[in-house]
C-alpha cells in the first residue's frame, strides 16, 4: 500500500531475530546493549517529509459529494 515501511509482523520478526542474538551471544548488559546499538538502521541518508500529511496511498478514500439544486 505504501511505498516505505515495515508491516508489523516484520517488525515483530525483526525484535524476535534481535533477541535470539542476544541470548545466543551477549554475556554482559553492556554487549546486549551494543548488539542492538549495532542492529540499528542509518537512516541519515533518506529523504525525510515535513508534510503532516502524505498521498502516498494507492487507495484513497474520497468522500462522495452531492449538489442537490435548491427550491430558491
């Protein structure tokens, strides 16, 4: 539907990779901690919008209008 993003189940499935990472290799809070720091996304180079609002979507919902002539 949109053009970027994640869907939940693949974030989901993305915290459940992270933690059988941690579990399998961390020993210390500190090396948990940097796994995760590590697992990170650098997002510096994407193109940010300001706009509050964005089209993006395929499949807009658009109210329907009606003009009924008055009795005038």
């Amino acid at each position: 539907m949109f053009d970027k993003g994640m869907s939940n189940e693949q974030f989901n499935s993305h915290l459940e990779t992270l933690a059988k990472l941690i579990e399998a290799s961390a020993k210390t809070v500190a090396e948990a901690a940097q796994i995760v720091r590590d697992a990170k996304i650098d997002t510096t180079a994407e193109k940010h919008v300001d706009a509050a609002l964005t089209f993006a979507a395929e499949n807009l919902a658009l109210p329907e209008v009606r003009v009924e002539k008055g009795n005038s």
